[in-house]
C-alpha cells in the first residue's frame, strides 16, 4: 500500500519562490523544468518513502532529496502511512532545523 505524500505550507511556499525566482533570473523553461523535477521525485516517495538517506542537520529522521542545486527535505510517518514534504532549500544554504 502506497504512501500519502503532503505538502507541508511551508514547502509549498519555498517551491513556490524557487520557481517565481527562477522565471525573474533565468527563464519560465527553467522554473517549470527544475520545479517539475523536484515534485516528480517526491512522487516516486508513495511507494518508496525511505527512498533517501537521513540528514540530522535538519532534525530527526528528517530526510533529504537532493537534485538540482536544491535539498527537498521530507519525513515519513508510517503510522498514518505519509511523507511530508517538508521544505526546499538550495544547498548552498546552511543547514536549519525544519522541525
């Protein structure tokens, strides 16, 4: 049985300055394709949440996609079968705690 996969607020909205900053500082082409990129691999989560390895620096069990240029960070809660798709950030960025 497959997992949910949820978009936390705050990783809509990072998704969502990712992509407006890119159609301002590269092209409309970029921000779909890399945009597109990255919500296509948390898709492939629903049937593989431990899919990525774990990243402490940003809070326990949380886990990190990284792929272009980018660090999707998500969590997996088998109890009610759901990833939550916590934040993007760039990976030059320093490491936060995201929960």
């Amino acid at each position: 049985m497959s997992y949910e996969i949820e978009w936390r607020p705050g990783a809509i909205e990072d998704i969502t300055a990712l992509f407006e900053y890119l159609v301002e500082n590269a092209s409309l082409w970029d921000a779909r394709n890399v945009t597109e990129h990255l919500i296509t691999a948390t898709d492939r989560l629903a049937d593989y949440p431990r899919l990525y390895e774990t990243d402490e620096r940003y809070g326990e069990g949380v886990r990190r996609i990284s792929l272009l240029g980018q660090h999707v960070l998500y969590e997996v809660n088998d109890k009610a079968r759901r990833v939550n798709i916590l934040a993007v950030v760039g990976q030059r960025q320093n490491p936060r705690f995201i929960i």
